[in-house]
C-alpha cells in the first residue's frame, strides 16, 4: 500500500468515522448473518453534517454453516442473488477459494468466513484522498476477518447525481481495488484471501501453535 501523504492524513483526521454491526433482519440467517455498515462524516463551514463515504456488508460465519449446510451454495442462494453468483466463482468442495490461483491447491486454512463488500461509495468532491482505502481498514478492524475472503463486486453504484457507469469508472474501480490485493474472479467480481494478510497468517498459525517466520 502506498504510504499516505501529510495533506491526505489531515483530511482523514478531520473526518468522524462510525461503523457498527448488527445480525441479519433475515431471521433463518441470524446466527450466521452479521450485517455491518460504516460511514464518514465531514462537516461544512456552516457546521452542517454531511456524510462523505458510506460502507455495507455482510460477514457469514462458514464454519458455523458447515455444520448445517452440505452444499454451502444451497445457503448462498438463499442470501442474495449476487452472493449466489458469487459462489460459483469462490466456492470448491465447501470451501473458500481465489479463482486464479488457489482453486486446485489443498486449503491448509480453511476459511471461517465470508466478508461480502455490498457497496463501498465516496462522494465525487472527496475522492481520491484515501477515504475509500481508510474505510475498508476501519472495515478490517470491526469485522473479524481471522481466515476470511473478502468479495465484493467491483461496479461503481450510481449516485443521486446519477454518475454514470462508463468504462473508465469501471476501470478506475478495479485498479483501486487491485492495489488493494484485491484480484479479479469472474467478470464482476474481485476477491481478496485474508489469509495472505501477514497478521491473519501470524493468528491462524498461533491457533496451531506454530510460529510464522
């Protein structure tokens, strides 16, 4: 990750940031559904409160619904569409891959949880001072992300200005998200593996009592 300017670290520290985490309105789901939401927030020179960037998900405990679910895609449908969709690209044998590298390797982690980024968006006027990388760290640190892939679907969501969707947007996104360690699975989605996180590796190997390197 590239290291923060002055001027954007004073941007970031004007900002008020709040995240929160509740479990699912879908009752059936509620033990295994966590919704989480997260905001910034500026304010004008009039004092006027205004939110900058918003920030949705959902985090779903697959260990917990290994023992429910044979199929976890069975549970996946059941969710949403687009997280049905998604499964297609991240799921083998009940568990957790990236598709472009780790389908055919045996899993040494198993991942404990689905992190699914529903929409992550920052208002035009404040793009491109490190808002947006800054909530997915805020994100990172509410959420429980030990053995987590991360996904979401890398299409910019039109504004109340309705911005439109063009192809340069649409690229802007994804290298925003690729710096991030994000890569691409299927044609709309992109994934990142927790695991590879140097601290996530440290506390997976220190459940099994072995020292990372």
């Amino acid at each position: 990750m590239m290291p923060m300017s002055a001027m954007q670290a004073d941007i970031l520290s004007d900002l008020e940031f709040e995240f929160y985490l509740r479990p699912s309105d879908m009752d059936e789901f509620s033990h295994l559904l966590v919704d989480f939401k997260g905001q910034a927030i500026s304010w004008s020179d009039d004092a006027e409160e205004m939110v900058v960037a918003q920030l949705k998900g959902h985090r779903l405990d697959l260990s917990t619904a290994r023992k429910s679910f044979k199929n976890i895609q069975e549970l996946f449908d059941s969710i949403s569409p687009e997280i049905s969709d998604l499964g297609a690209h991240i799921i083998s044998n009940n568990n957790c891959f990236v598709e472009c590298c780790s389908k055919d390797e045996i899993e040494k982690t198993p991942c404990s949880s689905l992190v699914y980024i529903d929409e992550l968006v920052v208002d035009q006027a404040f793009r491109n001072r490190s808002i947006g990388t800054e909530m997915l760290k805020r994100m990172s640190q509410i959420v429980d992300m030990n053995k987590t892939l991360v996904a979401l679907k890398a299409l910019p969501i039109m504004d109340e200005e309705l911005e439109l969707r063009t192809p340069e947007r649409k690229k802007q996104l994804k290298h925003f998200y690729s710096k991030l360690g994000f890569r691409h699975s299927g044609e709309h989605y992109m994934v990142k593996d927790a695991r590879d996180c140097h601290a996530q590796r440290a506390r997976a190997l220190a459940e099994d009592g072995v020292a990372l390197a």
